[in-house]
C-alpha cells in the first residue's frame, strides 16, 4: 500500500515539476533526451544495485507493495529529479556566468542524495530503507557517485553533437 500511496500521490507532482522545468527553460529535444536518458541511466543502475544489496543484506525496503524487494515508484524521483533536472540545470548554468553553480550541482548532488540516505536510514529511521550492514554506508555513498556520474557521462555524450546554437546564450 505503501508504494501506491506513493505512485498515487508523488509521481505525478514529480512528473509536474520536471515539466515545470522544461516549460519554463524551454531546451531543445536533444537536451530533453539527454537529460532523460542520464536520468534513466541512473535509476537503472538505482535499481540493480537495490536488488544486489537486497540479497546481500546490504540493505532493504520495509515498504509494502514492493516488486521483487525493491521500491520502482521511489526510482521515478531519481530519474526526473536528481537526473532530469539536475542535468538540465547543470546544461543550462555550464556556459555562462554561473558555472560555479553548475560545479555546484555536479558535486553537490551525489552528496546531498547521500546524506539523504544516511539521514533517512540512520538517523530519523523516516525511510522506507533499512542499512543491514556496516557496509551499507560506503556502498551507498559509492552507489551516489557512480550512478550520478553515469548518467552524467550519457548526458554529455549525447549533447556532445549539439551545435553552439543550442546552448544557453551567456549574459553580456
């Protein structure tokens, strides 16, 4: 009930606050992809590191209507907002003044994810995860980097072949 409570309630003020996004930077369809398929990058390997540490007892979900242990409504937050939108901010901030606050976001976003998790699992007890093991932290704040800069390297990738006209103009 846990997760259709979720999917039913959350998803869709993700999913309006991604378009939020989009409506108002109004990106070209090749940075829409970019930043969908970064996005996509990161909640797959989101998942498959989920399930991996399910039966390892790295840690698990305590939430019910779960799928093969693992939580796939909580994976649509990681794709559109942590990928979708931290990429199109980062795309957006990258040639112009603000670049400071495109490195920002590059850094900033695998910590604050992990401090999320550590603050959820450890502290506030608030999550739907449980760490089963010492390990647990480390993987996860490894988990944080990879997938993040994954979807990072896809997302540059892509954008590699659009031509400079594309890009955000830099402010005079």
């Amino acid at each position: 009930m846990d997760m259709q409570l979720y999917a039913i309630h959350v998803i869709p003020f993700v999913v309006f606050v991604y378009l939020g996004f989009l409506l108002f930077m109004q990106p070209p369809r090749e940075v829409i992809v970019a930043t969908l398929t970064g996005g996509l990058v990161m909640g797959i390997i989101n998942v498959v590191v989920d399930f991996i540490a399910y039966y390892a007892s790295w840690w698990h979900y305590t939430a019910s209507g779960l799928l093969l242990h693992l939580p796939l409504p909580l994976y649509v937050t990681s794709i559109l907002i942590f990928g979708g939108v931290g990429y199109l901010l980062i795309w957006r901030f990258w040639n112009t003044r603000a670049r400071w606050f495109a490195w920002l976001l590059i850094i900033g976003i695998p910590l604050f994810g992990f401090a999320r998790d550590v603050l959820d699992a450890l502290v506030t007890h608030s999550s739907f995860i449980t760490w089963d093991s010492p390990l647990a932290g480390p993987l996860d704040f490894v988990l944080w980097v990879v997938m993040f800069f994954a979807g990072f390297f896809v997302f540059r990738r892509l954008l590699a072949p659009v031509s400079g006209e594309h890009r955000p103009q830099t402010n005079p």
